[in-house]
C-alpha cells in the first residue's frame, strides 16, 4: 500500500506481479518450471507470496518473463511522493546468508534505497554496478572489500564509492550487522 495525498492506493504484491508477468507471456507453471529450473510447487509458492526469494530467483524469473528484476519491486505512483510501510517492504534473500530488504526502488526515479541484513560470518558475493553507491552502518560492524581493499565500518560509519569497482561486503564478526545502502542508478 502506499498513501499519496491522502489517497490510499493498494499495490500488487511480489507474487501477483509475476503471476500477472507469467500469464501476460502465456506461459504455464510447468513451462516456467522448465525454463527457470525451479519446481512448479516452489512457482506456485512465490505467486500465492508464500515465500521470500532470493535475489538469484527473482533473476531467473524476470529474465523468463523478459523485464528487468526492478521491474517486480516497483510501484510507481505518478506523484512523485512514496510512502511504504514496514510490513509492505520487498524482502529478497541473498545467496550467501543475507538478507536485503528494498525500502525504495522506482525505474523512474535516480536512486534506490536498501536494508541489508548479515548475520554473522556471511558475506556477500563480488559486484560491479554502474554508478555510486553509500553505506551507512546501523548495527555491529560491516567489511565492505572495493578493489580488495578492506574499509571496516563500526555503527554510524559510512562509505561512499564508485559501484563500477569490484565490491562486496561481509561481517566477520560473531554478532548480527546492518546497514543501510542508498544506490544510483536503480538495480533491483
């Protein structure tokens, strides 16, 4: 749900916009099964938002149905104003033991915003993005490597660096970390 001037406008869930991308294709569960290399009973799952997926999920899916994974993310009120709640936020695992939540995410808009979780010990993979990305910590310490050069953040540390630099970040602590990352242009 996002509220605009007042107006209360419902959004389709995660599950709906896929199911919605898979039926504008034409394309059974089976099919899609097939194609993705996922089970028809795991589809079913995701469409019905019984499941979180991973990231990599999602860019199987999207590249069946033809879109950009930000694509299912997005809601895109034309006013320019986004408000979401924090029970209406994506949340997408991450391969490696983390969890990213997208708090903003807009094809028309210059920036996304994310909360990345990582529990102790996991990291995530190396990336290369084009633009900038910043890093703030909000709980524990967080590693980000960029170029194999390793920046420890503690709480209230932050980072900013050209996401075209190899970069990855991970926690090699034995405590719970958080941050939050604010990148341009949109990924997810």
């Amino acid at each position: 749900m996002v509220i605009v001037k007042q107006k209360v406008i419902l959004m389709k869930t995660l599950g709906q916009k896929l199911k919605a991308a898979r039926l504008e294709k034409n394309l059974t569960l089976q099919e899609v099964s097939k194609k993705a290399g996922l089970s028809v009973n795991y589809l079913s799952r995701i469409e019905n938002d019984k499941v979180n997926i991973t990231v990599g999920t999602l860019q199987k899916l999207a590249k069946c149905y033809q879109k950009d994974p930000g694509y299912f993310l997005n809601d895109s009120p034309s006013t320019g104003v986004r408000f979401i709640r924090r029970q209406e936020r994506h949340s997408l695992g991450l391969d490696r033991g983390a969890e990213l939540q997208v708090l903003l995410a807009d094809d028309a808009q210059k920036l996304e915003v994310l909360l990345i979780d990582l529990e102790p010990g996991n990291e995530s993979a190396p990336i290369t993005s084009p633009g900038e990305k910043f890093i703030v910590v909000t709980k524990g310490v967080v590693t980000v490597v960029i170029e194999g050069e390793e920046y420890n953040l503690e709480e209230g540390d932050s980072l900013r660096f050209d996401s075209s630099n190899e970069h990855y970040w991970k926690n090699k602590t034995d405590q719970s970390a958080s941050f939050l990352m604010i990148a341009t242009p949109p990924r997810y």
